[in-house]
C-alpha cells in the first residue's frame, strides 16, 4: 500500500486535470436491457454499459520503481465531485431526461503505460426517432 500511495502522490504531484491528453478516446456503449419504449414520447430507456479507453503518458510510471505495481485505480469523482485526472466529458446528443454524466461515478483503472479504462452502468434515457416503426 505505501507503494501505491508513493506512486499516485508521484504522478499526481504536478498533474493539471484541464489539459486534455494527446491521445484518442474509444468509447463503448454495451447494452444490458432495453428498459422501455415510450411511442408516444419517441423515448428509449436503457440499462448500459459506456466504457471509455485513452493513454495519458503523465500518468506513466516504471513498475520496478514502485514495487512491482501493474495498475491501480483512482475514483472518478472525490467527496466534493472532483476528479484528480483528466476524464473525458461526452454527452448523448439526444439525451433524454438521464445522460451519461447520471451515471453513478466508477473508478477509473491506470496502467503503467499510461492507459485508463473507465467502465460506468447505469440507465440512460433517448430520443429516438421512430420512422417506419408502423412496419413492423
């Protein structure tokens, strides 16, 4: 534990959560359970996965430098709703009441090359069009 604690003090000593890494975002929606279809409403509710994947090489660290650590994990969100990392902020364009910011906060996984995963359920609610519902 004291290495862990070591090292997260060592990547976050200088760390500035508002500068956005040089790196590409992947992001995954893996759907559970459609929990409803309002017709009437052109609403969808859903429970879901959103899986988000970036490298952040200031959180990169050597292993052998800090007890042999291969990953740790930061909470997303502290007490007051701050995060201590750069997280990215993507939004359901056709949100519909829930959004992915109501997903509950999850903690996100750091790996020594710099790679964060962060994996959040929860249920969303959209706005979906519904052409050609009447054919089926």
């Amino acid at each position: 534990m004291l290495a862990e604690t070591a090292l997260k003090r060592y990547l976050l000593v200088d760390y500035d959560k508002t500068v956005p890494p040089h790196s590409e975002v992947k992001v995954g929606l893996n759907l559970h359970q459609v929990a409803g279809l309002d017709v009437a409403h052109t609403s969808l509710e859903m429970y879901v996965w959103v899986r988000f994947a970036w490298v952040d090489t200031r959180l990169s660290w050597d292993p052998a430098q800090f007890g042999g650590i291969q990953y740790f994990s930061l909470p997303a969100q502290s007490l007051n709703g701050e995060s201590r990392i750069w997280l990215p902020e993507i939004e359901l364009i056709n949100a519909a009441g829930t959004t992915l910011a109501d997903l509950p906060p999850k903690e996100v996984m750091i790996y020594p090359d710099g790679s964060a995963f962060w994996s959040r359920p929860g249920k969303i609610a959209s706005l979906c069009a519904m052409n050609g519902l009447q054919d089926f």
